[in-house]
C-alpha cells in the first residue's frame, strides 16, 4: 500500500534517474504534484528520505510512468516542453507564479524583474522569487530558467551547479539542433 496523502487520497512515488542525481517524484490520480532532486535542499525532503518507511516506490501510477518517459526524453534532448498532468499545491499566487514559470521556453532565462511584470506586478518581485523557491516540481516547471537581473544564477533548491547544468543543456541542445539543420 502506498502513503497516505490526505489532501487527495492515495499518493504514490517513483525515484526517476538523470545524469544531474535521481529525483523522487509524486503524483496522485489527479497529476504529479512533487518532483524533487533526493539530495535536495529542501530540509523536508531530505528528512523524509532518511525514514525509508515513508517512501513507498510504485511503478503503477499513469502520471508517474508518463513523467519518467518525458524525462528520458527531456535529459535525451527530444522534449522541450512537459505534457504531463500537474496536481499543484499551494496557495493561489503560488500556483499563479508556477504556471508563468511554465511560459518560460526552453532554453530561454526571464529574469525576476520580468517574471514580475509578466504577471502583472512588479512590485510582488520578492513574493514572486519566494514562490519560485517553493516550486514543488522540478525541471517541469522550470524555475531553473530564472536568472538575476545581471544575468547571474540565482537560487534553486536542486543547487546552482544543477542549474548551471540544465541552463547549459538546453542551450547547447538548441544550438546543436540548429546547426544539424544548416547542414541538412
């Protein structure tokens, strides 16, 4: 049986694989709503992965299985949007926060300063970035495409090296794709 999750029923899990660390991810029958790097900053996390007993891996869930597909097409270059179901649990900015970040295309950064004035204010910058900082979802929605208004790298909760990381990916996947396409 797997752990009990109170707000929707029954919540199953799946550890997924990456070149960047294993992720543990959530889903309930509505979508997935947690997709988190194990060795993650986040200390709940990290506390529930100390308690084994309270991680129950089930390979049956449908969003699950087609979460885990979409990131061995994401890390294999061949996806650069995710179309899986997302089940998102916050409070009602947090959630509209979220689905801006969701806007943000692939191998595209927006600043804070931007993402603010996309939602319409720029004023909410530090509610804004304190939002992204509890993005629950990982690489799905892509809080790793937030950069400073310098153009730095700025927090995420898997770490900056992971950010630099899937920054980099991205890039170098769409320049590559552009330049097999110049020679085809």
């Amino acid at each position: 049986m797997d752990a009990l999750d109170l707000n929707s029923g029954i919540s199953d899990s799946l550890i997924i694989s990456s070149p960047i660390g294993n992720l543990l991810g959530k889903a309930t029958k509505a979508g997935v709503y947690s997709l988190q790097f194990i060795d993650s900053a986040k200390p709940e996390l990290n506390e529930s992965l100390k308690n084994p007993v309270l991680i129950f891996e089930t390979k049956n869930n449908k969003h699950l299985k087609k979460l885990q597909s979409q990131m061995a097409e994401y890390f294999c270059g061949e996806r650069k949007k995710f179309e899986c179901a997302i089940d998102l649990r916050g409070s009602q900015f947090q959630q509209k926060v979220w689905n801006e970040l969701i806007k943000i295309g692939y191998a595209s950064t927006r600043t804070y300063k931007e993402q603010s004035l996309a939602m319409g204010n720029l004023l909410a910058i530090r509610a804004v970035a304190a939002a992204n900082g509890a993005n629950p979802i990982a690489i799905v929605i892509p809080c790793h495409r937030i950069v400073g208004t310098d153009g730095s790298l700025t927090g995420y909760a898997g770490g900056l090296w992971r950010k630099k990381w899937l920054l980099d990916f991205e890039f170098n996947n769409v320049s590559n794709s552009k330049q097999l396409s110049l020679v085809i």
